[in-house]
C-alpha cells in the first residue's frame, strides 16, 4: 500500500509550487508570510482570506515528511515560511479573536475554526509556540454551527489542541448526536460526501489528538470512534473503482473526496482514489482553486503519512 | 425598541451603510489609479515573483 500511496505526496509536491507562489515570501515585506496572493500582490481585495494561512500546516507536514521525492522536507526555508504564515494569521485577527474569509469584518466562524487548527498544528509539528491563541479560542467556545458539521468538526479540534477540553467535549458531543440514521453528518439540511470526508478526517485528527488523562473532563472516545466508523460506512458504499461518486444527491453537491480518515480503517477506498489518480480520471489537489488546494494537499499528506507510519511524529 | 425609535435606527444605519459603501467605493477607486500610476502597472513588480526552486536549495546561495 505505503508505494502505491507514494502517488499522494507526488500530487501534493507537485501543486506545492504553485501555493508558494501565492505567498509573500519577502522578509520585511508587512505582508510576509500572507498567502492571498489577490489580497498582497493583486490589491484585488482590501481584505485578505484566512483561509489561505492554512498553508502553515501543509508547509510544517512537509517541512516533516522525509523522502527523496519531496525536496521540501528539512529545509530552513519552508520552516520559516510556515512560521511567518502563523505569525502573519497571528496579525489578521480582530480583537475578539476571529478572521476575515469572504468579506471585511466578517468574523468567519468557519475560517477562525481551520486556520486556528492549522496554525496549532503548525507550531506543534515545528516545536514552536504557537501564537497566542486565548481570544481566538474564546471566540470559537462562544460560537456554533449546528447546520455544518464540518466546521463544528474543526472548531472542537481547535479547542483540543488549544486545551479547551471541557468546551471541545461539548462540541464532539453535540456532533455525534447530529449524526443521523445513514451515518451522514448535518451540512445544510442533508447529508453531502465531500464534506463527510472533511468531517471524518478532522474527527480523526481529533481522535488522534485527544489527551491521555485531561482534568476533570471525560470524552466519549467509543461514541466517537463509532460515529467515525458509521461516517465512513455511509461513504465507502457509493465509491465507485475510480474513486468518484454521484454528487448529486448531497446537499452540497461537492465532488472531491478527502482520504484521511480511510486510512486504517477502509483503505480499499484510498486504493480505488489511487486507481482514479494514476488514469487522472478522479478530482485531485491540482484541479482545486488557489483557495481550496491547500487543505486538499494537506490531506493527501496525512494520509500518506498515516500509510507510512510518520503519523505519530 | 418599537415605534419612532425603530424608524430613525433604521434610517440611520440606511444612511451609515450608504456613506460606508460610498467612501469603500472612492477609496477603491483612488488606490487602483494609484497603482495603475507605478511602473509596470504597479501589480507585475519583480520582487512579486513566483517560486523559485532556489529558493530553498541550501547548497548555494538563492537568485
């Protein structure tokens, strides 16, 4: 499995490239280390989008992931970049905390909620202090979307790994009794595939990252590990061999199909995404927007690091 | 709140949207003019570049 799933960090080493080029890598530049390219370089927006700090993450895994096929592994350059990605999302916050995606002063639940993932799991992977984070995890506490899994998904993983267990453990909760009778997690009113991939692949890093004995806070670790295993039943079945399904039924209707979360658990779907990646016939990192390339790297990364056992360092 | 309180409320935060669309919009206008007066255009300047796989070879100093 671990050589054909070598296909996974060759598609994301190839885009890596291309989300360099969004960022402003000049030191001493005031936007150094911001990835919105439209927001730094273009002036197309007054405002620039959280989310495309997401790359700290995707830079610190591969920063971290040893092999002769990805050049940026170990090297000083792409450590100081993902560091000045935190350190410029660190800058982008209103007072309360929160960030901007769409529009000025939109106090983006969903964007607060992955960036702070992505910059706390930045700064663990690096060995560095993370920014401080009190305000944005005071926000995310304050905060819900019960018609979105995945970004509920993203803000319970934030809390635990901002040491908010109490507040996380709510939020899982909350989560898993949203579930419903096919396994499919609430987005907009139904339940949609490439969504459930990015729910299951946060619960996942939940899962993974759950403290051994927190203080006086008990988590559901068999309810959650169930809620993963129903997830992926209600996903796995409708796969076809190329790795694609009929969106059109989901709420959403997206197409892509994020793989973490298959990993150690229904690996034959990675196998059949893998199948549809070497005949180019499924949706990859490569064919996203600037906006949405870089969790979808980020996710070929960790499952191909979980394939390779490089998950636990 | 009900009644007249309500009314003048709405009207004024009518008016405060409208005068904060208005100044975004001259302001928008007055940067790009600005931009578009730079050399190039002002969006293509060289420092702006794209990656360079030199960028992060640690065997010889970056272009």
């Amino acid at each position: 499995m671990i050589e054909t799933a070598e296909i996974l960090l060759e598609r994301v080493v190839g885009q890596v490239p291309r989300i360099l080029g969004l960022a402003d890598r000049r030191e001493g530049s005031r936007a150094y280390g911001c990835f919105d390219r439209y927001y730094w370089h273009y002036k197309l927006h007054d405002w620039k989008n959280a989310r495309f700090q997401e790359a700290a993450y995707l830079l610190a895994l591969l920063w971290a992931t040893p092999h002769e096929k990805n050049p940026f592994a170990g090297k000083d350059a792409v450590r100081d970049w993902a560091k000045a990605a935190m350190e410029f999302w660190s800058r982008s916050r209103h007072r309360d905390g929160s960030v901007d995606e769409l529009y000025p002063h939109e106090r983006s639940f969903c964007a607060t909620a992955f960036s702070a993932c992505a910059c706390l799991h930045a700064a663990r992977i690096l060995g560095t202090e993370p920014p401080d984070m009190a305000s944005t995890l005071r926000f995310l506490k304050r905060f819900d979307n019960p018609d979105v899994a995945n970004q509920r998904a993203a803000a319970a993983l934030a809390l635990v790994l901002g040491g908010e267990y109490e507040a996380a453990a709510k939020k899982i909760s909350a989560l898993v009794e949203s579930q419903d009778a096919e396994g499919f997690f609430p987005e907009y009113g139904g339940g949609d595939i490439g969504y459930q991939s990015i729910t299951l692949g946060l619960l996942t890093e939940l899962e993974k990252s759950l403290p051994e004995t927190p203080e006086n806070v008990i988590f559901d670790r068999r309810g959650l590990a169930e809620s993963i295993a129903r997830g992926i039943a209600a996903v796995s079945g409708v796969i076809d061999e190329k790795g694609r399904y009929d969106n059109r039924d989901s709420s959403r209707q997206t197409q892509y199909l994020y793989l973490h979360s298959f990993a150690g658990r229904n690996e034959d779907v990675i196998e059949k995404v893998i199948a549809g990646l070497r005949e180019d016939a499924v949706l990859q990192p490569g064919w996203m927007d600037d906006r949405y390339v870089i969790p979808f790297c980020a996710d070929y990364l960790l499952t191909y690091r979980a394939l390779a056992g490089l998950d636990k360092t | 709140m009900g009644g007249w309180k309500l009314v003048v409320f709405r009207i004024f935060n009518l008016t405060l949207g409208r005068i904060r669309f208005f100044s975004w919009t001259v302001k928008r206008v007055i940067v790009n003019r600005k931009i578009k007066s730079q050399p190039f255009g002002g969006r293509y300047v060289a420092s702006s570049r794209y990656f360079d796989a030199r960028d992060i070879d640690e065997s010889k100093e970056s272009g």
